[in-house]
C-alpha cells in the first residue's frame, strides 16, 4: 500500500535520524500511516548503505517556494 508523500525518488534529503544527506530510492512500506523509505547514504568513496527510514525524519534540502 502507498500513501501520498511529499518525498521524490531520486532526491536529496536531510535525514534527521542520521544527521547526514541520503536519497531518496523508493516507498517500501506504510507504518502506522507514515509512508517508510529506503535511503541510500555515501559513507566514504564508492561505498554506499541503505536503510529504511521514516518520511518523517526526510526533511528537503531545497529551499520552500511556499516560504517565498
């Protein structure tokens, strides 16, 4: 099941959980209503870590047109 989320495959993210940048790779799942993800973080030259996060702790790194 999929739920609406503001996240974008492919895009960058502020992973509050970690502290560092991941992206965005695909919904996998739907938790008590919140939409989880598998992210993929750099750790250092060519290696690379997934993991499943919540939407929630995904916060843009662009900035809001809403905001302007």
């Amino acid at each position: 099941m999929k739920v609406k989320s503001s996240i974008e495959r492919g895009a960058e993210y502020l992973c509050t959980k970690l502290g560092d940048v991941v992206t965005a790779i695909e919904q996998v799942a739907v938790v008590k209503g919140l939409a989880m993800w598998e992210v993929e973080r750099k750790i250092s030259a060519g290696i690379r870590k997934r993991l499943i996060v919540s939407e929630r702790q995904l916060v843009s790194l662009q900035p809001s047109a809403a905001g302007a």
